[in-house]
C-alpha cells in the first residue's frame, strides 16, 4: 500500500508559491518506489528507487507558470 502524501512547498523568485508532492511505496517484499510531482508548476513526474533533492530537481525540470523559471533546490522552503 503507498503511503501517504508529503508536500513540500516550493516558492519561485517571482513569488509564485507551488508543490512538490512526494509518495512511497513502501508495500512489504515490494522495492522501495519513489514517487514525485508538483502542483502549481510545470513538470514532468519523476519515479525512482532512490534520490537527493538535486536528483528531483533536474528530473522534474520544475517550471514557473507565471515566469518561466525553473526551480532548483534553493527554491525548497521545507527542509
């Protein structure tokens, strides 16, 4: 069973607040599944076995809808 959600709020240099959504799967005898996307900025998903901040980032290759940044781990308000 995947466990619950995480989110972690990401705020761009504009000032434009969004998500970064995090699941695992952490099902018994199942490989440990990683499971990232945002809301409230325009991405790609991103699923792993294991990953560093930096590793979400450029896989998300986050960007701002309302100035076209992309977001890099310095734009990560809650770690």
């Amino acid at each position: 069973m995947p466990s619950p959600l995480t989110y972690y709020t990401v705020i761009c240099d504009c000032g434009h607040k969004g998500k970064i959504v995090y699941q695992e799967n952490d099902t018994p005898f199942a490989s440990l599944r990683e499971y990232y996307r945002t809301e409230g900025f325009i991405s790609k998903p991103y699923l792993t076995s294991a990953a560093t901040w930096d590793n979400v980032f450029d896989n998300l290759a986050a960007i701002c809808p309302e100035c076209g940044r992309e977001q890099t781990i310095r734009n990560l308000k809650d770690v």
